[in-house]
C-alpha cells in the first residue's frame, strides 16, 4: 500500500486546524477529495512546536535540515518529519508512532521517537508547502482571544513567529 501524498491533484497542500477542548485536528489535503487528520493533545503544544519547526526552514538555504514535530495524541500521535531536500524544496513525511505511549510521567519507561508506518508523503517547492502551512496558521489568528491564547487550545497564538514564516517566504 503506498502511502497518500499532500501534492496529488487540484487542491493540494490545503492545510487547516480546529481546536476543541483542548485537542487540536490537523487536516492535510490529499488531493481533490482525500483529506488526512491527526490530532493533537493539548498536554504539549504541539501547535507552536509546528510552528516554529514551518519557521525554521522558511528561510531556504542551501544545507539540509531536518525538523521533527510531536504531534501527539493520547495516546498515540504522529511525528512529522520536515527535511530541507533539494535547493528550494522541503519534503514532510508524516510517521505513526511505533510505541504510542509516550505522554510523559506515564510513558513506557523506554519510550523512544521510533517511527512507525508512513501515513503521507510531500516533495514540494518551500513556498508551496510552507505557503500551506502559513495560510492554515494565519486562519487560526481569529480564534485567538483577549489574553492571546487560542480558543479550545489553552496555549497562546505564535504571532510573532507565524509573522516571522511570512517575512521569510515573501523574500
């Protein structure tokens, strides 16, 4: 079985969250109409770990560079795993996670980040997929309230860092 890609066909590379209760849902598009979820606990934000992981590798170069984000569940999750590939590319594989219990204080005592089975793939130009990215943190802007945390999250929005992936990619 191959694994979908975020790249296949008209729509691709849509990107979006919701927040609810302290979880958070990343959808990616698959193509027209595959859509991929994974959600997210709140006991880590991983919302602001993807963040500055997108913030990272915005900036192009040309060395590789790999960023790695815990989107963990609970129990469960995946990592995504971004890597600078090619001049102006940037690949992301999404893994599960060959051991699911990793929440801290109650984690396997030998839990390790080993990856499981791939869920979905991407090669793409840097602006294309962190432009995805960027466009699905932006939309998230409006759920934020008075005190800067996002609504159903509980964590505060990276604004300055979102506005840093902007910066970056209109250069």
């Amino acid at each position: 079985m191959t694994s979908p890609h975020l790249d296949d066909g008209p729509g691709r590379g849509a990107v979006t969250f919701r927040f609810k209760a302290g979880w958070c849902d990343l959808t990616l598009a698959t193509g027209e109409q595959g859509m991929r979820t994974f959600r997210a606990t709140a006991l880590n934000d991983a919302f602001a770990s993807l963040v500055a992981a997108v913030a990272d590798l915005a900036g192009g170069g040309h060395e590789t560079r790999l960023r790695a984000v815990l989107w963990g569940g609970e129990p469960g999750g995946v990592f995504l795993d971004f890597a600078t590939v090619v001049p102006d590319h940037v690949a992301l594989v999404v893994h599960g996670m060959a051991e699911r219990n990793w929440i801290a204080g109650v984690a396997a005592p030998n839990w390790m980040p080993v990856r499981g089975e791939v869920l979905l793939t991407s090669l793409q130009p840097r602006t294309e997929l962190l432009g995805a990215f960027l466009a699905g943190f932006t939309g998230v802007a409006r759920l934020v309230r008075p005190n800067g945390h996002i609504e159903g999250w509980g964590h505060p929005y990276p604004a300055d860092t979102v506005a840093a992936i902007r910066d970056a990619l209109e250069r």
